[in-house]
C-alpha cells in the first residue's frame, strides 16, 4: 500500500501530571477514531518522550463495547474516578497493548482491523 493511502493519528495524555507519593496510578481516557470511511489499522506505535518513559509500565487500548457520551468522553484521570460507562471499557477487548521495552508493532494486511467494527476505544 502506498504511503500516500495511509492516515495517522495519536491518542496523547497531554500535560497528565503524576500526584506526589503515588506509587502507582492508572490514568484513563476514552478517545473516538477519527476516521468516518471504510478504513483498517495497520500498525501502532507509543509515543512516550524519553524524560516521561521512567513513570510508564504499561499501555493497554482497548475496544469499548459501549456508547459513551460527550461526557464520558471528555473524561482524563485516576481509575475509580471514571464514569460508570466507561468503567466498562476495562474488562473489554483489548486492541493494543504495550509494557516497557517494548515497541510498536505492524499487521500484516490480512489481520489488519476494521475501524469500522470498532465503536470506542480507550
């Protein structure tokens, strides 16, 4: 496929700021796919600035089964704190997932994802 077919995105936490003394925090966001036709995900990759990747353990996406509001859209922070839709988005699917050390990954065309099949993700 050419490169001039493929369309980009990021999903960021911007500015998210680390509570002092927390040891361990689990930072929620939900985001839409941007995209409104027929399109897959080939590949992912984490964006995660080199003075920033000392606080990351792990990255998990994944499908929500739900529809969520504006509301719970616009939802960034601790997990406990979320609404409850969106709570149940962690026991859902997972698309992506990434632990330090790791990189980001490609699928081959045949197991590409459908965006279209996917409604939420997180």
């Amino acid at each position: 496929m050419p490169e001039t077919d493929l369309a980009s995105f990021d999903f960021k936490f911007d500015n998210a700021a680390i509570p002092a003394g927390e040891q361990t925090y689990y930072w929620h966001r939900a985001v839409t796919i941007p995209l409104q036709q027929k399109a897959h995900i080939v590949s992912w990759d984490v964006i995660i600035p080199d003075n920033e990747l000392s606080f990351v353990h792990h990255i998990l996406i994944f499908v929500c089964p739900v529809v969520l509001s504006k509301d719970e859209l616009a939802f960034v922070g601790n997990a406990g704190s979320e609404p409850q839709n969106l709570s149940k988005c962690n026991s859902a699917k997972v698309l992506v997932g990434w632990a330090i050390g790791g990189k980001g990954g490609v699928f081959f065309l045949c197991f590409s994802l459908n965006v279209n099949m996917l409604n939420k993700i997180m």
